[in-house]
C-alpha cells in the first residue's frame, strides 16, 4: 500500500492545499477540453497509456487533496460530500465530466452547427457533414398524417380538436349535471369520439371524400389507436379485475384464464392472429376493417393487463372496507361502484399510467399490419431512392418525439397521484 | 334459495355467453375451411419446408421438415432472450445501484439514462441499432481489431471460436466441483453450528471450481483450440471473416435494445429493493456488530432480493416477448420463421399461429409458475 498521507489536507494547510487541488482538477478538465474541442494534446512526449490516463491521474490527486470532512468553505462542503466522498467517488466524478466533454462536441456540431435544414431537396444537405434536418421538414406532413390526402389534413386536425374540446366538457359539467360525468365518459365520450373519427376523418358522407384506412398513418394515427385503446380497455379491465376477486368461480376461473392467456402472448402475435386469423372466424361475407382489427387486438391485449393492475389495488384495500359497505346494506354494484373502486383506482394511478405508456410505446407494432404509424412511415421514408442514407435523422426525431409524449404522461400520471392522494 | 339463484344466474349467463362466442367462431372457421377446401391438422408439420433460414443454431435447410424450422425459429428466440436476460441483469443491477450513489453525477446520470430509454418504443430502439448505428460500421477488410481479437463490422461481429476436444470431461469435471462446493458448504454449516468454527467457504469454493477443470486440462484428457477470424475474400471487393465465430447484425442490434430497454426497468426493480429495506434493519445489524460486509450479506441483500426477482422475473418475461419483435428486423425467430414465412407457404393460419402463441403461453406460464413457487418459498412467515 502506497503512503499517500503527504496528499492529505488537514485544517491548518488546507488553504494551500485547496488552491494546489483545485489547480490540478481544473488543469485535468482542461486538458481534456482542449484534446476534444481542438485536438491539442501536450503530453504526447509520454508514453501511450500514461498519456491516455494523464488527465485522470492528475485529477484524482486533485480530489484527494481537497479531501476534508469539514473545511469550513461551503462550496468545498458541498463538492466533498456529493461527487469527492471517497476515490471510487472522484474517479467516477471525472471520468463522467471527461465523457461529457469528449461526446458533447462531435454531438453538437453534427446536430446543430453543421447541419443543414434549408432547401427542399437532398441536394442541400450534400455539402455538409452534419444533420439533414432537411429530411425531417420535407417529410414532416407525411411523420405527422402518413399517406392521408394533403388537402384533407384539416380534417384531421379539426377532429382532434373536438376531441379535445369534448374531453374538457367535463370540467364545465356543474350543479345537478355533475352526477354524470362518469357516465359522460364511459360510454358518451367513446361515442362521440366514434362518430367524429369516422365522419370526419374517415369521410364518406356530409360531402367529404373517403379515405381508406391503408392511407392513414403518421402521428395521428398513434393517436387514434392509443386514443381508442386507452377509452375501452379500461373499462374491460376493471370488469376483468372485479371478475378475478368474484366468489363465484365460473366467473373467476373465465377471468383467470382470459387475463393469463393474453398475458402470456407477445402482443405481434396477437397482431398476426387479428390479420391472418381472425377473417377466418368471422362469416365469410362480413367485411370489419384492418384498423379495427387492430384496435380491437390492443384493446383485448392491455385489458389483461389493465386488470392485473386494478386487482393489485382492489387486494391491497383493507377487508374493513368491504365488510363496513355490507354492513351499510349495500348491494355488490353499489359496494364496488361507490367505495371499493374510487379507492382502488386511486392506489393503482401509477401503475395504470405504465400501462398506458406501454400502449402507446406498442402501437409502431402495427406494421406488422401493414399499417404505418411514426415508426412505420420512418421506414418507408428510409427507403425512398431520393432520400438514402438519412436514417439517423429521422430516428433522433421520433425518438424524441416519443420521448416527449411518454415523459410528459408520466409526469401528469405522478400529478394525478398527487391531486388524489387522500390520506396524510 | 334465493341466494342460490342469485349466484347462479350470473355464472350461467357468462358460461352462455363465453361458449357463444366460441361457438360462433368455431362454427364459421369450419364453414370457412370447407368453402376453401382446406381441412384442420398438424399433419404439414412433418413436410419439407424447402426453405432456408439464414441463421441457425443447428443444422437445417431446406430439405427438413416444418417441425425441424420450429425448432430452428424456437432456439433462435431462445438464444437472444437468454443473451438479453443476461446483458439486462448486468445493465440493471449497475444503473439502479447507481441511481443511489452519493455521488450527484453518478446518480443523475443513471436517472437520464433510465428516463429516456424506457420512454422510447422499443421497436424504435431496435430500428435505430439496426439500420443507424450498426450500418455506421465499418466493412469488413478497413476493421480495425477491438480488444486484439475480435472484428466488429458491418457485416457482424466476428469472434474467435473455440474448438473443444473432449468437451464433456470438462463439463463433468465443473459438475462433480459444484457437488463437492454443495457438500463442503454444508459440512461448513453444521461446523459453525455445533462448534462455532467457520471455514473459509468462499476461498475453498473458489479454488475447487479452477482446479477441477484445471486437472482436465492438464492431464491432457480436454484440449482447447482457439480458431482466431481471418480475414478473407469473396469476391474483388467483398470481404468476410473466416474461421471465426460470426454474430450476425441482426442479433447484435436485437441484444442491444432490448438489454437497453428492459435493463431501465430492472434497475428500477433493483433500486426499489434496496430502498425497500429499511433502515432500522441495517442499524439493528450494525448494534449486535456485523461488519459491514456482513450486514449487507447476511441482512439487506436477502430482504431486497424478496422485493427484487418477483418484478424481476416479470421484466425477463417481458423481454421473452419482446424478442418477437425481432421479425421487424428479419433476425430468423420463431415468429419470423414459422408464423412468417411457415404461414406464407402452407397457409395454414390457425394451425401455425395457435402453435407459435402456445409456444410463448407455455414458456410464460412456466416461468410464473416457477415465480409462484419461489415467492411462496421466501416469503415471511408472518402470523
């Protein structure tokens, strides 16, 4: 074991040891600034190893000489106790700000300072090295409403404002019409929600021209089916997880098998049954859309899983307040409907969040269809002849789109828990 | 009575309800089948496929049966869950470790990483490592070596393959050191218990484990040939490298996104854990004078472990089914190769897929069996 107490700071030098350390982590960091953002390097002289190692060595020697359990300088305080607590530590420390310094650069310029996103045609971003972000705004239209007619895109965003707009209806529900808001949004909402969809942006009637299904896609299709997958497999999993707890065990056993069943399967396959097998089980003169097909497999998928979710909080409710609802002379709906449910679904806000993030996060898994959402336009759009060799672009941009979208369900999901968490 | 009435109607209305359904479906698959003339069986199982599949783990073509392609498409699924599983525990255990760190780097870091990986659909990920990353590679003949041996190109990674003579001596040789650890373990036990001596158990074990196999080795009965990748040519401008094992990209983007996304969930499984156990545990252990090694062996890992594998195991099953989505990328799994292109040739829809999702029931039921078993096992007992 090296001695290594001359590195040591104890109180009555520490002044001279701080400046010394401090001296040696910043001429670390610098050293690694000046090899990343200007290719310098003034240890060359040294042999190889050492040279690629120098900045951590000096580094370290820096944290240990600033070292103190209690140095009486608070920024000293605070750096000791949060990334300089031991060796282990400080090396983690630097070799985490080297990374950054070495990757933020070459990232950066490729992604802003050399990119291009002027022009309409390949030829712009033929000059540089960095992003075409060119690619991105040409095929914008097409991410965002897949082959869906150009003149019709306002159909599209006229129906996702009224759905939006009927989904605020229910903050304006006062008075007497409060009692039914949650009839308003199991079966009304969906309703309208139907209706919209399919006048507006199905067409066919009311003078607006039809478009198929096979033409929908982009963004707006991931809305609709994780829209109508969230809407319905809701209610279907809470009658599943009521059906699980039932005594009755036809009932039971039904639920049981139902939800281990979907449980148990990878949701393509469930998408593969939809398309290839499910036509065959139908009479052979009915004809149910490719789209719906779909949406009806999600919703029977993640309401197996929605189910596993209630029943976790319906198990985690204390008996008393079964035995107190019975008590009260209530009837079974009224126990679940009135007390069991309001308190269950509250338990289980965050993990019927995940669930819905799975959804939506599940729903590129429809090209296996032949229906092209975010993902699957990505693709077709990979393999157009004019616009080779742009697959990381458009990768980075849905990447963060749907980053955007699942973090920010997350972070409602997590406000949700906190508006309704009732107790202490 | 009336009580019973009020039970049974309910179940009977269901039980109507659930064998209507099927009845209609089954009614109309039959009349569907009979107007196209095919008729209901697992007998094209036993027919030539006459297709190849581009990678196997054991010997297959064309000429074999479809039930020989199932098996193909099965061990392949099989081959990227358990790399998955095992690159996802390590991932995982490390981030949600991390993701308690004292160090403010260390943990926010390990939090953007969880953020952003779980938060991005996983056939996104599987896409961007397929098509962008692997394909920035370079070919084969500029490769420079990483780690002296190994070639990773665009066209997959070539590693050195080990030839092994006699590979089964060395395979006995590694169970009878497990045997003797198990017996030695025990003989440690009841040592401490009954005289309070302990044995150096872990040194011991060690040693057993490299000096059986060693024996082997150096007694000649097990040999070892490392066949290193060389380099050689196709054709003028095409270049492989030969000799070696070869990993091909489509495994390589599989294992990489799935381990990558499902290990955001592990370590959050693994942070929950320790976070569960609580404190006055570990400061109960520390009053009666265990060292900290021991505190963290004898009294916080085996609580955090209760709390980690059931979530745990659920997360492995997840990444069992994730692995179908290896059809998006064309890596031959089961569902490529037998509900894919098995289906496309036969047509047989119902047969092929209810087998492929039997298959994927099974292997999940299976495991949350095993689940079952093993949370009865380890759980408190509590009056």
């Amino acid at each position: 074991m090296i001695n290594i107490n001359i590195l040591k700071p104890t109180s009555a030098n520490f002044q001279t040891y701080l400046y010394i350390g401090s001296g040696l982590i910043l001429i670390s960091i610098f050293d690694v600034f000046l090899r990343s953002f200007f290719n310098l390097n003034f240890s060359t002289s040294l042999p190889g190893i050492l040279n690629f190692f120098l900045p951590l060595i000096i580094g370290l020697i820096g944290f240990q000489m600033i070292r103190l359990e209690y140095s009486g300088n608070r920024i000293v305080d605070k750096i000791n106790q949060s990334v300089n607590n031991n060796t282990f530590n400080a090396g983690l420390t630097l070799v985490i700000i080297f990374l950054t310094l070495l990757v933020i650069p070459p990232a950066l310029n490729w992604m802003i300072f050399e990119a291009t996103i002027s022009g309409d045609t390949k030829e712009a971003c033929a000059t540089t090295e960095g992003a075409c972000w060119t690619y991105i705004k040409v095929w914008f239209r097409r991410f965002m409403y897949g082959m869906y007619p150009n003149d019709f895109h306002w159909r599209i965003n006229t129906a996702f404002i009224a759905l939006i707009g009927f989904a605020f209806v229910g903050y304006f529900m006062r008075g007497k019409l409060k009692n039914y808001i949650t009839f308003y949004y199991a079966i009304f909402y969906p309703i309208i929600a139907f209706i919209i969809i399919n006048f507006l942006i199905s067409g066919g009637s009311f003078g607006l021209e039809w478009v198929e299904t096979n033409a929908w896609g982009g963004l707006s299709l991931t809305f609709i089916v994780s829209f109508f997958g969230l809407i319905f497999c809701f209610p279907l999993g809470m009658i599943l997880a009521l059906g699980r707890r039932s005594e009755l065990p036809v009932i039971r056993y039904i639920s049981i098998g139902y939800i281990e069943f979907w449980r148990g399967v990878p949701l393509i396959t469930v998408l593969f049954m939809s398309s290839v097998m499910f036509p065959m089980f139908l009479p052979s003169d009915a004809f149910v859309d490719k789209l719906i097909r779909v949406i009806a497999a999600i919703i029977l998928f993640e309401a197996a899983y929605v189910a596993e979710v209630i029943r976790g909080g319906l198990q985690a409710l204390p008996r008393g307040q079964y035995d107190a609802a019975k008590s009260l002379g209530m009837s079974y709906w009224k126990m679940q409907i009135f007390v069991i449910l309001p308190q269950a679904l509250k338990l289980v806000i965050p993990g019927i969040a995940n669930t819905f993030l799975a959804l939506v996060k599940d729903t590129p898994l429809i090209f296996v269809v032949g229906l092209s959402e975010v993902v699957g336009m990505l693709q077709m759009a990979k393999t157009n002849p004019k616009w080779l060799g742009y697959a990381m672009e458009g990768y980075i941009f849905a990447s963060i789109l749907f980053w955007a979208i699942c973090y920010a369900m997350s972070k409602y999901s997590q406000y949700l828990e906190l508006k309704y968490k009732t107790d202490r | 009575m009336n009580h019973r009435i009020k039970s049974i109607v309910p179940q009977l209305l269901t039980l109507l309800f659930v064998v209507a359904v099927i009845g209609f479906f089954t009614i109309n698959a039959q009349l569907n089948m009979d107007e196209r003339g095919i008729d209901f069986g697992y007998g094209f199982l036993s027919q030539e496929s006459s297709f190849d599949v581009q990678f196997s783990l054991i010997e297959y073509d064309g000429s074999h049966s479809y039930a020989k392609a199932y098996l193909v498409g099965l061990l392949n699924t099989i081959l990227v869950s358990v790399l998955g599983i095992i690159f996802c525990t390590i991932i995982g255990v490390i981030v949600g470790i991390a993701r308690l760190s004292p160090n403010y780097l260390i943990r926010n870091t390990a939090a953007w990483y969880v953020e952003f990986f779980r938060n991005v659909p996983l056939l996104l990920q599987i896409f961007f490592w397929y098509y962008a990353a692997l394909r920035a590679l370079p070919l084969p003949e500029n490769t420079e070596p990483l780690f002296g041996v190994t070639y990773l190109t665009v066209k997959g990674y070539y590693i050195p393959r080990f030839i092994w003579e006699n590979f089964d001596i060395l395979i006995y040789s590694i169970l009878a050191a497990v045997i003797s650890i198990v017996f030695i373990r025990n003989y440690a036990r009841k040592l401490q218990e009954e005289k309070g001596q302990q044995l150096p158990v872990l040194l011991i074990s060690v040693g057993i484990i490299l000096i059986f196999p060693a024996i082997t080795f150096v007694t000649g009965m097990v040999q070892l040939e490392v066949a290193l990748p060389v380099l050689k040519q196709l054709s003028k401008t095409s270049f492989i490298y030969a000799e070696g094992l070869s990993v091909p990209p489509e495994l390589l983007a599989l294992v990489l996104a799935l381990s990558l996304y499902t290990a955001t969930f592990v370590a959050e499984c693994v942070r929950a854990g320790v976070q569960g156990v609580s404190k006055g545990q570990k400061e109960a252990a520390a009053s009666i004078g265990l060292t900290p090694n021991q505190i963290l062996k004898l009294v916080v890992m085996p609580q955090a472990l209760r709390i980690i594998i059931p979530p745990t195991t659920n997360q492995y099953l997840n990444l069992t089914k994730n692995s179908s989505l290896a059809a998006a990328i064309a890596y031959p799994d089961l569902v490529l190769v037998f509900a894919g292109t098995a289906l496309m040739q036969t047509g047989r829809a119902i047969e092929i897929v209810s087998i492929t999702m039997l298959t994927y029931l099974t292997l999940s039921l299976a495991i949350s069996l095993l689940m079952n078993w093993y949370n009865k096992k380890i759980a408190i007992k509590e009056k």
